[in-house]
C-alpha cells in the first residue's frame, strides 16, 4: 500500500477510525446474533471495510449512496448513527426504521443514505432513478451505488448499465467483488471470470479494477471517478475486488472454501494494512492507536446499550407506512 497524495494526519485518523469502527461493529453484531438478540437475516461486512470507507470518504453531503443487504459498513462509513443502526438490527422503536427494516433495511435520507435493499440488483433501477432526477433538476449530485458479484447476473444490473450510459447519468457503479455469490464461487457464475468490469465495455461505461483491500487506492480511483462523472460525462464502473471473512450471512458454515484460502486473504486485512502505513508514515503513534481502539469500543458498547434500553415498537404502529 503506497500513501496517497495529500494525505493528511486527520484524515489517516478518520480512516483508520472508520474502518475499525465497521469492524467492532460487525463483530458485536455477531455475538449479539448469537445470544439471540439480533433476529432475521445478518449479512457482515468484515474484511471490505475499505470500500465503504475509501468511495464514500470522496462523496459531498449532497451525493447519494444507495447499497445492497451488506449494508452496516456503508450507514456507518457515511455517518449514520451507530445507536439508531444497532436498535434497528435489534427490532427496537429508536431505529432507522423503528425496528421494522433490520439489517438489510437501514436507511437515513438526512445523510442521502437511500437504503440497502433485500432483492439482489434491486438497488440498480433506483440508483440510475436517483440519477436522472438529479440531472433533471440540474442538481450537483452523484450516486454511488454498492452492489455484489452476484447481481452482475441480474437483467436489472443491464438495464440500469444500459440506461446511465444511454442518458449519461451522473452516476458510479461500485461493484464490491468478493468472490463469491452467496456459496458459489465467482468464476463458476460470471462468464468473464473475476475480471467482471470489462462487461462495461458493452455499454461504452469507463471502467476499472481496483485493490478493494486498501482504502487509499479505492479513494483514489472514486476520486478520479468523480471527476468524470461531475463533468456530465456520464457513468463510470469500478470493480473493487475483495474478500469477505466471513460467511455469506451468519446462517452460513462456510463449507465451500478451503481455511487456506481465508488465511491468504487475511494477509491483505485493510485495516492492519493501513495501520502500517499509518505508523510508517508518523500518522498516528502507537498510543493513538490504543486511545481510537478504546473510542471506538466505547462508540460500540454505548450503541448495544441503547439499543437494549430501547422500546418495542408499539403494536398500533404495525401498520404505520404500509400501503395498499
């Protein structure tokens, strides 16, 4: 991992800080799964914080992000409130969706975080509507849409790719590669093997292949998006490849890859990668690392806190937002 251009101190700081805050989280929401207090569908994010934190870094307040079921590293990398997002993985009242969404369903238009959505590529329509509404009303906004190796295979991911380039829509396709698709591994579902960002080429889409595992090149490259994408020059595709360390969900025993395959990739952790980076660099002390570490813990239990203290929605809210 080399350091990016204008790196500052504050930002190594931020991302460092982000990144590891992802990974308690998610950590936490696993035990919690387990002991029974986080139901329904839990999909976890560690491994591909630096995706999350490198694209959305780049992003202005008024810019959408819109993402798959994965979805707890993005709300938290773009700002969402660690407490209402835990009491919402927990059914509680306080959360982003009072407790009726769960893990799949955050959501928080304060922050034009648009939601991570349940249907695979159903994110995709919504993304390039997100886009051409902002071209219509001659907003400066861009979308970065998040989306799985799986959802290539969807007709929806065409249609979107096929329309923001017909339209030139001021949106950036992230495609967040980690090499399997639920249980199957990439290579026997995607035609083009891992390479999937050459499909971009049929609809005359820019794209390109980054290092999802350092979240300097992903900045770099979301950056560099941007300045096309700001222009009015239309789409761009970035396939970020990564790996997740965990199962596709927590219902997942993981028995289709081999423990060699995890170890290798655990080499590439991002956030001990820039850790390194970071300490070679005089960014942060080893002290510093101790006082982010025990802050984010903290961040982490005062959310679990909230989220038990927090109230059942009430039964006459069962109905509330359903519409006929």
């Amino acid at each position: 991992m080399k350091v990016a251009p204008k790196l500052e101190k504050t930002q190594a700081v931020d991302y460092y800080s982000q990144m590891l805050l992802i990974r308690r989280f998610e950590e936490a929401s696993a035990r919690l799964y387990m002991q029974g207090k986080i139901k329904g569908f839990l999909h976890l994010y560690i491994g591909e914080e630096a995706i999350a934190v490198g694209s959305i870094s780049t992003l202005s307040e008024q810019d959408y992000v819109i993402t798959h079921y994965r979805d707890h590293g993005h709300a938290l990398a773009r700002g969402m409130d660690p407490k209402v997002i835990m009491a919402e993985l927990f059914g509680k009242a306080t959360g982003s969706s009072g407790g009726k969404g769960g893990s799949m369903h955050l959501f928080d238009a304060s922050r034009n975080f648009m939601g991570g959505y349940a249907i695979v590529g159903g994110q995709l329509p919504i993304a390039v509507g997100l886009a051409l509404a902002a071209k219509y009303r001659r907003e400066d906004r861009t979308v970065l849409c998040f989306f799985g190796d799986g959802a290539v295979n969807e007709g929806e991911f065409h249609e979107s790719m096929n329309l923001a380039s017909v339209w030139q829509l001021p949106v950036i396709f992230m495609l967040e590669n980690n090499l399997y698709g639920m249980g199957s591994y990439v290579e026997r579902t995607h035609a083009g093997g891992k390479d999937i960002y050459h499909v971009a080429d049929a609809y005359k889409i820019p794209a390109a292949q980054v290092d999802g595992m350092d979240v300097l090149a992903v900045r770099e490259a979301t950056e560099e998006a941007l300045k096309r994408v700001r222009t009015g020059s239309g789409p761009v595709f970035i396939e970020a490849m990564t790996y997740r360390f965990r199962g596709h969900s927590m219902a997942d025993p993981v028995a289709y890859r081999e423990s060699s395959e995890l170890d290798q990739w655990r080499k590439e952790d991002p956030i001990e990668k820039f850790k390194v980076v970071a300490l070679r660099e005089e960014f942060v002390t080893d002290d510093e690392l101790q006082g982010i570490e025990a802050g984010v813990q903290a961040t982490v239990e005062a959310a679990i806190r909230f989220a038990e203290e927090s109230p059942e929605p009430e039964l006459d809210t069962l109905h509330d937002n359903v519409y006929a």
